[in-house]
C-alpha cells in the first residue's frame, strides 16, 4: 500500500506543481490526501521556516541550519505524517529526510553517516514509499526561481538556498543523484527539464502502477 510520497529536488524543479497534480488526479481517483511540507507542515514549522528561509542577510551557521531542520522534521511525522497515514490517508509531502542529505550533507558538507543517524531519530523510521526526485541542470532551475519571483507580487526575493553560489546548487544537485542510485527501489529519477504536463505523465504512471490502476 501506498501511503507516503515524497518529492525532492533542486531549486526550481517544480515539486510544487507535480504535488498540486498529483492531488488533484488522485481525489478524482477516490482517494483522500493530506498535501504538506518541509519545512513549515505545523504552526512550530511556519516559524522554524521563517528562520530558515526569510533570513536576509542574517547568517546562520550549517550545524544551526541543521538542528532547526531535524527539530521541523520531528513534529512534523508526529503531527501531521503520522496521524494522516494511519487515517488510511495519501500524504505527499514536498520535501523530506533527502533534502537534509542533499543540502546538509553534500552541499554543506556535515558528515553523511551522522545524517543517517539524526534523520532517524527525526523521523521515527519512518520512510516514503515513494520519492520522487525531480532533476533537472542546476541553470534551469535557479531561471524558474527568478521568473517566479518577477511573477509572484510582494515576494520579498530573500530564501537563503536559492541565493547560494552556483557550486552549492551543482553539489545539491549531485548529492541527490546520489541518493537516487543508491536506492533505486523508492527513489524514482524524474527528467524535470521538460514540460509540466510530461512530468507528470512520468509521476503518474509510477503511481498507477504502484497502487495497481
């Protein structure tokens, strides 16, 4: 059974989109979803988010960064995850466990094991059984970043990530290739250069197959 979908991937890759799609198909189908993120799925979230993203020019450093991540992570599963999927819901969930391992690890460069192990305790063990990573050249996605702020009004142009050097995107980027190769069984590599609609025709057909339409 199909209860937990995760999405990943770069800046500008469109997880928001495929997980507004993907709703969408899936409460046509029948089914009941609960659509959330990471971070800022709870009230504690928003704030924790808030830190993290809208700092301006206000440092922070990777081990703070991290802590703040793992803290979202942990209230998060228990109150929002968990309680969905034993409800016999369908969360998806933008963002998880491998963006802490793509940002923090690769691209920060904190220890890879330690993650393993805090990622863990955050999360109680629990793991999707689904992640889609959706991938696309680090170029592509930072230009849909900046179309979406010229587009979206009274967007303050302030996210800490999406302002990082191009090298820091290209280690993200590298470190969930990674991640997908090496768990090829619940990561499915989705090619987010192309058109929306052709996204999601790849997601969907996982999907349909995984929950036997």
């Amino acid at each position: 059974m199909v209860g937990f979908i995760t999405f990943e991937g770069g800046d500008g890759t469109g997880k928001s989109t495929q997980i507004g799609l993907l709703e969408t198909y899936l409460i046509a189908q029948g089914k009941n979803c609960t659509t959330t993120r990471e971070p800022g799925g709870t009230s504690l979230g928003q704030l924790l988010r808030q830190a993290l993203l809208e700092v301006g020019m206000r440092s922070i450093s990777s081990s703070t960064e991290l802590f703040l991540y793992l803290a979202d992570r942990a209230q998060h599963v228990r109150e929002v995850i968990v309680p969905a999927v034993a409800q016999g819901k369908i969360v998806l969930c933008d963002r998880y466990t491998d963006s802490t391992m793509a940002y923090q690890g690769y691209g920060r460069g904190i220890d890879l094991r330690l993650l393993v192990k805090l990622n863990e305790i955050a999360s109680g063990g629990l793991k999707p059984d689904i992640t889609f990573l959706l991938d696309c050249p680090v170029e592509i996605g930072l230009s849909r970043t900046v179309q979406r702020k010229l587009q979206t009004p009274g967007h303050s142009g302030q996210d800490r990530f999406e302002d990082e050097k191009l090298e820091f995107h290209e280690k993200v980027r590298q470190g969930f290739l990674e991640l997908a190769r090496a768990e090829p069984e619940r990561v499915c590599l989705v090619d987010a250069s192309r058109p929306e609609q052709e996204v999601f025709a790849a997601i969907k057909e996982v999907v349909d197959r995984r929950m036997g339409y």
